[in-house]
C-alpha cells in the first residue's frame, strides 16, 4: 500500500447515542449512558480486513443471548446490534465467517431483507441487511438470529480430558485478529468500536466469564426454552472496545482476590499457585498508572486457560486470557501480565485502526511493559528483558523479507495474524526507547501520557500516531525532527542508524560463560546455573556462534549429554528455559530429547513455542519430519484453531 493511499481516509461525525439503564434481565437494555469519549467525532481507516463500510453505517452497541452447547460444540441465540449512520442510508455490511445465519429482523420482530456475500478464505463472507432509511442521531436495531460452527475458528470447546481438572469440559474464545467474526456477526474491524452486553446460558455446573463486568457473579435462573439445568450470567461493556476484544470464556472455575481490583480465576486445582504467582498483580496497576495516568477500565483480573490456549496472553479488557506456561513457580515470567495490563492503554484504550498498525498496540505496550517491569523489580532486570528482546529483533530481522520488517506493514492478501510477529514487538519497543533516549524520559513520560488521553477509546494510525509526536513533541525543532528519523523508523525497513541496543552487565557476564561452555568446550559443571535468573538461563542457551561454526554441528554429542544432565533439563518445568534447550536439541538432531520435546508438543499450545519447534523438526529433513509428522498427529486434537492453522502449512494435516 502506498503512503498516499494510506494518508486518504474517509471521515464521518460518529452519531452519540445514550442508552439509558433500566431494570430487569434484558441484555438489549442494561447498558448505561456511554462515556462522553465515545461520542467525539472518529475518522475511519480504510480496513482491508473488513467489509464493513463505516463511513456510511456502523454498529455501535452488540447484545449477545447465547446458549452454550458442549455437545454440539455450539453457541446459538441472537445478536441484537445498534446501527447508526448516514441519514437516508438503507444498508449496513457485518462481517461473518462460517456462521448458521438464522433470521435477521428488526427489534419489533419485522423481518429484514438479507444477503451472504461469497466466501473468502480470509475474510470469510459480508453480510448485508437491508434496514429502513436511517435517521440522523437515531439508532436502528438489528436482531441477528444465528449459531456457530462446530469449527469456529475463534472458540475452542475442551472436553473433560483436556482440562486440569478432568471433570468439566471448557470453551474459550480468541478473536485477535480477525475471528470474532466467527462467533459474532458484526463489523470486525479494530477501527470499529463498540460497546457489548451479554446474556450468556451455561451448563449449571459451569461458570461463564467475560472481558466485561459481571452483573450476575453467581448466575441466575435461565429463562423459558432454556435446556434443562442450565443458569445465565448476565455482562456489559460500557467502554467502547475493538470486536477483536470481545471474549468468553465458560469452565469449572474459581476465583482470588490479589486486592481491591485484581484478582485471579483458574480452574480450582491450580487457583493456589497462580494465586501465589501473580501476588504483585496490584503494584503492577499502581505502576502503570503512575507511569500514565488512571486504569480506565475498573477491575483488572487474569484468567488462567487450560493449556491449548494458542498466546502467552490476551489482553481482553477487565479480563486478561494467560497460558498456564506463566506459572513457572519463581514469578520469572511475569513480564507477560505486564504487558497485557500495559495493552489496557496501548491497544485497548488507543487502538490500531487497522491491521496494517499492529506495532502501534505492541510496539508501545512492550516499551510500556518494560517501564512496569523496571518500576517493580528494578532496572536490572528490565535490561536483561530488553537484551533478550533485541536478539529476538536480531533474528526477525535476519530471517525476515525486508518488506516485512517495516513497522507499517502491507498485509494486502493476507492474513493479519501474518503481522503478529517480532517486528512490531521489538523494533516498536526499540523505537519508543530511542525517542526516549533522545529526548530524555521526563520529557517522553509526559508526551506518551498525553497521547493516552488525547485518542483515548480512540482507533489510531501511523500517520496519526506521527502527527501526535510532530505536534506534541518535536514541536517544529527541525534538529530534533532529524535526530529522531521518525519516518525512517516507521516506513523503511531494517534498523534505522539512531538505533542502540540495549546491555545487561549481568547478560554480558552471562556471555562469558557461554563462550566457556559452546566455544571454548569447557564442562557443563561450570555453569552458575543454580543461580542464574530465568532470564539469564534463557541468555545462555540462546547463544549461537557467528560464521561457518553456526551450522547444526557446532555442539558435539558429548556437549549436548553433559548439558542436558547437568543443567537437568529433562525434568526442567519453566517452558521458556525448556524451549531454548529444545531448539538446541532439535537444530543438533540430538535423539535423547525427543522423548522430552514430546512431552513439551503435547501438554501445551501455546504458538510461540509450537511452531517454530515444528518448523525446525521440518527443516531436519529424514530425521525430523517423521518425528513432527507423528508428534503432530498426537497433538493436533488439542491445539487452538489459531495454533493448527500455522502449523498446518508446516507439517500438514494429519490424516485421519
């Protein structure tokens, strides 16, 4: 895409509406007025990802009324949505994918005329509903009747089996980037907010929760029609959100307070570890408002997911979605929570309008998360996670195509999960710190708070986000303009020459031990192992040499024995450490850890560890193929959707 035809936007006065509290059980009418920073006039992004057209009617407010079937693998009811637009408009496009469209009528039961566009692979299909001629400033109302596929994308339904427990089943869902389309029919586009309300019926043994605040914490009875045994928690959004962030999630779950506004949910046998955990959960809050102003979104709670869940974590707004893989025992891995708080401004709050920004929701929330991280554990060991994520910059940056490695990305044709890599992490992250560098963290802290407020609940681009910067910041100082290179840092690929890598002076003793061991052949035994930090670990087994020595052979077999035996990392339990053993194991073809990256395959997940294990084994040719091809067929069956679809075009699809 070219930067001219990204700067021309189409612009509208969004139409405010107040819709007013009242009592009973009616999810279509329990939402109270809208913040007034939902009623500013918002500018609407050309999204490549979206049929929506926006610009000339847009959903506002989506109800849910579903009802959870686990043995149909299901939700079915009606999705009730708040149209507003252009006087005179006569249609409004949704985005849907792989859905049982129903019945589309308005909100007195009359029919309304619709039509299913044809289906595309990513985008799945349009949804276009004929609606009486909109009037200005009034709100038409849609009543989608519909269910979901068995095989939704978005949602995952666990039997018994699969979970800790191994009593209940489990359903979860997971709509970034663009699979809320598969379980809710509306305009799936993260410059599209909207509010929510949901009535859900769960299972009585089960509890339902959501990424909204919880009307009903103990359910209540389900209406009329209702399957027998069944009770419906009630919820409501009042802060407009990106689609992508509405979430569900229903299970045999418990909770824990960490505080006032924090706490945790799990299934009930693993609530006391994560409880303890995540005991720092509460001055993870008061750091980040200290850094940039007020949590703006009530309570902030943590839900640990069975182990399929496909990320390290979700930031769904109140609710934050976490692999159990965080739960190391030593709070070493923590940094995640502090990034998808960090994602309650930077994303959720200031949102990307399309897909094309991702960096501008993780590029600002990793620097935001090291900021938290440095705020509650020290300067110290927020070096080492900024060194540790500059070698993952390193590496995407070597193995990428340089087209990819712009921050503003074209995703033309693709999929925008493509855009989830390294690159908008780690060189947004390093961005943001060179600015602060430049022009001294007083300074940024102060900018950065303002931009929060600014474009709070607000979609964002990179031209807008530059603006921000030139208007807020640069302030005309044209010296200052060059030292910055902004648009270089943005637009072109690579590193630009301002860029400075981050040291640890206790990573850079770390550097020398491992030169002892891989290099210099030294024994396992000297290793400080025992009192080495997670991070540190992780340091140590990522060390590769450089130059013809870099090949798959650079460690003897003798090498790989005594590392695995010493370090003990057969029965090693925190997945970061294990992972960097594993691609060790895996790049030397070393048989004796087989039985260990088994184990690892099958008991979790997550995608950042899965796929590039199976993209190794698959790069090892005779002996490691059969081996992804037989551990993939075992695995499969309990992976995400989102997890599948990526190592499906590696290994493929098992057969059956």
């Amino acid at each position: 895409m070219s930067r001219a035809r990204l700067i021309g936007m189409v612009s509208m006065i969004a139409v405010a509406t107040a819709l007013s509290a009242c009592a009973g059980n009616d999810p279509k009418s329990d939402m109270p007025p809208l913040p007034a920073t939902a009623t500013a006039p918002v500018t609407y992004e050309r999204d490549i990802h979206s049929y929506a057209q926006p610009q000339i009617a847009r959903v506002r407010h989506v109800a849910l009324d579903l009802t959870t079937d686990f043995e149909t693998k299901t939700l079915a009811g009606t999705a009730t949505l708040d149209v507003t637009g252009q006087a005179g408009a006569t249609q409004v496009i949704l985005d849907t994918r792989n859905l049982e469209i129903r019945s589309v009528a308005d909100d007195r039961g009359n029919p309304l005329q619709f039509t299913i566009g044809a289906e595309d692979p990513i985008l799945g299909q349009a949804l276009t509903v004929t609606l009486p001629a909109l009037e200005e400033g009034k709100v038409q109302k849609i009543v989608i009747g519909y269910a979901t596929r068995p095989d939704a994308a978005a949602l995952q339904w666990l039997t018994p089996a699969q979970t800790a427990g191994g009593q209940q089943p489990f359903l979860f869902s997971q709509g970034q980037a663009i699979l809320t389309r598969t379980w809710v029919p509306t305009q799936d586009s993260p410059g599209i907010r909207q509010t929510y309300s949901a009535r859900i019926t769960v299972p009585e043994a089960l509890k339902a929760v959501m990424s909204a605040e919880m009307l009903t914490p103990e359910g209540e009875k389900a209406g009329d029609g209702a399957p027998e045994g069944s009770h419906t928690y009630r919820f409501r959004m009042t802060n407009p959100v990106p689609p992508y962030l509405i979430a569900l999630a229903v299970g045999d779950l418990a909770f824990a307070s960490e505080g006032d506004r924090v706490g945790v949910w799990t299934e009930p046998g693993r609530l006391d570890a994560a409880k303890a955990e995540f005991a720092e959960m509460g001055q993870f809050v008061d750091a980040a408002e200290a850094l940039y102003g007020p949590y703006r979104w009530g309570r902030y709670d943590l839900l640990i997911l069975p182990p399929s869940f496909p990320f390290g974590g979700m930031e769904n707004p109140r609710l934050t979605f976490a692999t159990p893989t965080v739960v190391a025992g030593d709070k070493s891995l923590v940094s995640l929570v502090a990034h998808e708080l960090a994602h309650s401004w930077s994303g959720n709050l200031v949102t990307n309008a399309t897909w094309a920004d991702i960096w501008l929701n993780e590029g600002t929330t990793t620097y935001f998360e090291n900021r938290i991280m440095e705020a509650v554990y020290g300067r110290d060991r927020a070096l080492m996670l900024q060194v540790l994520g500059w070698a993952d910059l390193q590496s995407a940056l070597a193995e990428m195509p340089a087209a990819d490695t712009r921050l503003h990305t074209d995703l033309t044709g693709r999929d925008p999960d493509a855009g989830l890599n390294d690159i908008p992490y780690e060189k947004g992250a390093a961005f943001l710190r060179t600015i602060e560098r430049i022009v001294g963290r007083e300074t940024f802290d102060a900018w950065l708070k303002g931009y929060f407020e600014r474009h709070a609940f607000q979609p964002m681009t990179a031209v807008g986000f530059l603006a921000d910067i030139r208007a807020n910041l640069v302030k005309g100082d044209a010296a200052l303009e060059q030292q910055l290179q902004l648009d270089a840092w943005v637009y072109q690929p690579g590193l630009p020459s301002n860029a400075v890598a981050p040291v640890s002076a206790a990573l850079t003793a770390v550097d020398g031990a491992a030169q002892a061991f891989f290099a210099d052949k030294g024994p396992a035994s000297a290793i400080p192992w025992a009192r080495w930090s997670t991070q540190e670990r992780q340091h140590f087994l990522n060390w590769r040499p450089e130059g013809p020595a870099a090949g798959r052979d650079w460690l003897t077999p003798a090498q790989l024995a005594d590392l695995e035996t010493t370090l003990n990392l057969r029965a090693e339990g925190n997945a970061e450490v294990l992972f960097s053993w594993l691609q060790i194991a895996v790049a030397h073809r070393y048989q004796p850890a087989v039985p260990t990256l088994e184990r690892f395959l099958t008991s979790q997940g997550r995608r950042k560890f899965v796929l590039p294990l199976f993209t190794a084994l698959w790069a090892e040719g005779d002996w490691g193929r059969p081996i992804a091809t037989r551990i993939y067929a075992e695995a499969r069956p309990g992976y995400h959707p989102v997890t599948t679809g990526s190592v499906d075009d590696v290994v493929g699809v098992p057969a059956a």
